[in-house]
C-alpha cells in the first residue's frame, strides 16, 4: 500500500478480510473516501470520510482522533467497540456526523463535544453510557438527529437541548433520565421525533407541546 500515494477512494465492503487496518493505507494525505464493512480489528484514521460500520472491530477509540482535522463522517456503528469516548474527539472540529451507536463504549458522554460547532448528526444510542447529558450539548446549533437512547444516562433533560433549533430527531428512550419534560422543548418547531419513553420522567406533558406542528 506504500506506493498508492495518490488514492482518494477505497472500497473493500463485503469481504473477510481481518486483522489491523494498515497505517500506511493513508499515507499519501490524500485518501477521502474509506469503506470497509469487514472483520478489521484495527483503525489508524487519517481521512475524511471513515465507514468502519457493521463490522466486529473491538478494543478502544484512540484519542489521536482529535488530530483528525479533516474528518468531516466517522461512522464506527454496530461493532464491538469498548472503553470510553475520548475527550480528543471534540479537537476533530470539521466533523458533521458521528456514529458510534451500538457498540459497547462506557463512561460518560465527553462535555468536549459541544466543541463540535459543524455537527448535525449524532448517534451514541445502544451503549453502556452513563452520567448525565452534558448541557455543552446544547451548544450544537446545528444538530439535525441526536439518538441517545439504550444507555444508562441519569440526571435531567438539559434545558439547553433547546437551542438545537434545527433538530428533526430527539431521542432519548431507555435512560434512567429524572425530571420533567423541560417546557422550553416548545422552541423546538422543526422536530418530528421525540422519544423519551422508558425513563423516570414525572410531571406533566409541557402546554407548549401544544404549540408543535405535528
């Protein structure tokens, strides 16, 4: 591979390959477009859209993440991912979406996200998560899906979720989330999903809601 400097595309999906995804596969800087639905134990990111979904990758995500300042997709669902999500990630900051669902990640969601002003996509659903959402969430003005569900997240609905202004898709089901639904979810007038079932919420549904296009 040490002589494909010039590659920008790479498709090797529906195979058996296994063992480490070879550092060398971006040497050249030039490489955009990886897609490699496999049996790859290893990842070495150097790109700018990264598809590693569907496969049984294990070990931890490394911190080098955050050096990964042209990573605009990483897509890393339904592997067998563990450990926690690295602060580094929010150093990535040209990175729009971020899929680390179904996996086996634990810890709590990193504040340090917030920092990822271009996001508008953001699944961490069906994880071991725990702690409570980090209000810096609120700071991504941009988020158009944000799937939290199937954790282990306690505490409150952070208020701030309400400036995510654009968001079409809210899911927070299958927590241990406490509180009431906050009003200020009224704000919300692009959202057409929103789950929050299966938490300890009490209260009454907010009369805002009434003012929702359903």
């Amino acid at each position: 591979m040490n002589n494909l400097t010039r590659l920008k595309v790479f498709l090797i999906s529906e195979n058996y390959l296994i063992g480490q995804l070879p550092q060398q596969v971006c040497l050249g800087g030039v490489l955009e477009n990886f897609t490699a639905h496999n049996y790859f134990t290893g990842i070495y990111p150097n790109l700018d859209n990264l598809d590693l979904s569907d496969n049984k990758l294990n070990g931890e995500l490394s911190s080098k993440w955050g050096q990964c300042h042209n990573l605009t997709s990483l897509r890393l669902s339904n592997n067998k991912i563990s450990g926690e999500i690295p602060s580094e990630l929010g150093k990535a900051t040209q990175l729009q979406v971020c899929d680390l669902s179904s996996n086996n990640l634990t810890g709590v969601i990193p504040k340090e996200l917030g920092e990822l002003k271009s996001l508008f996509n953001l699944m961490l659903n069906d994880n071991h998560l725990s702690g409570s959402i980090p209000i810096e969430i609120g700071m991504l003005s941009g988020l158009v899906r944000l799937n939290l569900a199937s954790n282990n997240l306690n505490g409150s609905i952070p208020r701030r979720l309400r400036k995510c202004e654009k968001l079409l898709e809210l899911n927070l089901s299958i927590n241990r989330l406490s509180g009431g639904i906050p009003s200020e979810f009224g704000s919300l007038s692009f959202l057409q999903i929103l789950d929050l079932s299966q938490n300890l919420l009490i209260g009454e549904i907010p009369k805002q809601v009434g003012t929702w296009k359903l």
